[in-house]
C-alpha cells in the first residue's frame, strides 16, 4: 500500500469520527461540564488544583470497588 493511501485513509477517518461524534453529541461540552461542576459543589468538592488531584483518586478507589 502506498504511503499517500494510508494517510488519505487516516485522515478520512478523523474527518468521519469528528463529523459523527458532533451529530450523536447529546449536549455541548459547556453544559456537560456545568453539570458536572454544579453537582460537584452540591457535595462540597472545589475544582482547586490541589483539590483535584484528591478528587481523582477518590473516583478511581470507588471504580475499583465497583469493578
């Protein structure tokens, strides 16, 4: 297979995924993450930078007690 193939085939294929990925959204990404955070101040969790990197652990410790 010719290089030029492989490319025009990759790049045809990010085109297709972000053109889909736009169509099946089921809401603008501001709005997801206004959810998001508005959900997270009603448990009393700030966005702040140290806070974060808590806030990341804790999800994954109860992602594998789930799994």
């Amino acid at each position: 297979m010719k290089a030029i193939h492989v490319l025009s085939a990759v790049i045809g294929g990010a085109i297709a995924g972000a053109a889909v990925g736009l169509l099946f959204a089921p809401e603008k990404g501001s709005d997801t993450r206004s959810k998001i955070a508005d959900i997270l101040r009603q448990k009393g969790i700030s966005l702040k930078k140290g806070k974060m990197e808590e806030l990341v652990e804790e999800i994954e410790d109860q992602i594998n007690e789930t799994l």
